[in-house]
C-alpha cells in the first residue's frame, strides 16, 4: 500500500482563509516531571458533543491547568470519545467556529492539519467506498455572498513515524505527560508495523498534525478531480 502526506496546494490561487477553533477543548498542561507547560491540539474531534458534562466551562477557556486538573478533564470527555480517539493537552472538541473568508478547493489544509472538505466533494468520495470518511459540519462564519458549505474531517490517531526518521538515541516521551522531546522530522518515514489496513485517510499518533491518505485516497481524488491540496509520497519501511 501506498501513503502520502496531505498539504495545501499553494499554486492552485485559491484563496481560502480560516480563523476558527473547536467549540471545546482541554486545557494545556503543567507538567511536574519534565517541568514543561505545553498543549498540542491538533488532537480534534468535531463528532463530540459535551453538553452532557455539567461543568462545561471547564472545557470553554483555553488555559494552562496542572496535570492532575488535566486529567480529572480527561476523565469527563473520555467516555464521549469515538472509538480510536486519543487525547493530549489543547484537543479540542465539537464543530470549527470562527471566521472564514475567500475561494475554497474542494478539500482545504493548513499549516495546523486541519482538513475541511466540500460536501458535494465528500459525497462522492463515499460513494468510492474509501474507509474513515467522517465529515462534521462546522460553524463558520462567511463575509461573502456565495459561501461553500465546508465540513471538518474527523481523523483518529493511527500509525507512527519509523526510528529510521527520528534523531539518534531520540529521548522518550515524557512518562507523565507524554510530550514528545524532538520535532517532527524534515523527512518522514512511516513505520509499516503501525499502519492500520482499515481506513483510508488518519493523522499520525505520533504527530497529530500529520494527515496521511492511502494511494486510494489519492487515485479517487485526482480521478474525480478534486483540488486544492497536493499529495507527497511517503516513505515506508519496515518494523525494526
């Protein structure tokens, strides 16, 4: 099977913007053992919806809390999640709200992982039968008249970056917290062990931000002629 990295298609002129962020979402971490304040938040789960959690001003301010506040949150959302879904500091929760502006691809990314498609795009990708197709609506907001109407690509956490790609005797995630000492790598190497042969489209467990499509993806897009982003291949390799 093949892989590749999803990015945004910058010579195609379009020129969509989005200024938006989840509902909800967890709070950032102070963590005692590796003394290091952080929140990720590519971690996002538009699907899950926390009205049913009575403090849910918990969940509405971003902040910094310490780790054992973190974790109580955790605990709150955790039965909530779909199945697959991971959590770590800043993830966030329920649809995309905030401002949108400009001509959109029929799929949009940016720099954050973010991944929005059209609906009439999303349609016709299911209809090819491609696996972990899940789009939410969003709240956006348009100044414009004709808007698209844009939904957020719900991505579980799957597969992981292979040692080949990763610094020499590279640290380990700190036990407590879990945050990852190194960035991500200018060349990345997907370990094959890791890969789940059931979904079509994910984002890396490792670096969430990371949004990898199998060749089917790929072929299914270029043939039904959707645009605005690229694909680049990935490497694969082998378990060690």
């Amino acid at each position: 099977m093949d892989y590749f990295i999803i990015q945004e298609d910058r010579s195609a002129g379009y020129t969509g913007f989005v200024d938006a962020s989840p509902r909800w979402g967890l709070p950032g971490v102070y963590c005692p053992l590796c003394q290091d304040t952080w929140s990720g938040g590519a971690n996002v789960y538009p699907s899950v919806d926390l009205t049913p959690i009575a403090a849910l001003a918990d969940f509405e301010t971003p902040r910094a809390e310490p780790i054992e506040e973190y974790e109580r949150l955790c605990e709150l959302v955790r039965p909530l999640l779909p199945p697959g879904a991971q959590l770590e500091p800043g993830a966030g929760f329920g649809p995309l709200e905030g401002k949108a502006q400009g001509r959109f691809g029929q799929l949009f990314t940016d720099f954050s992982g973010l991944l929005l498609i059209q609906r009439e795009a999303l349609n016709k990708l299911q209809t090819e039968g491609l696996r972990g197709l899940k789009g939410c609506p969003t709240a956006l907001r348009f100044r414009q008249r004709h808007s698209p109407e844009l939904l957020e690509l719900e991505l579980l956490p799957v597969g992981r970056l292979h040692p080949d790609c990763l610094p020499p005797n590279p640290q380990p995630p700190c036990p407590r917290c879990g945050r990852l000492m190194h960035p991500l790598p200018d060349v990345l190497i997907l370990d094959a062990s890791t890969l789940p042969n059931h979904l079509d489209l994910f984002r890396l467990e490792d670096y969430c931000n990371v949004n990898v499509c199998t060749g089917r993806f790929v072929e299914a897009c270029q043939r039904l002629g959707l645009d605005g982003v690229v694909f680049q291949p990935l490497r694969v390799n082998a378990g060690p």
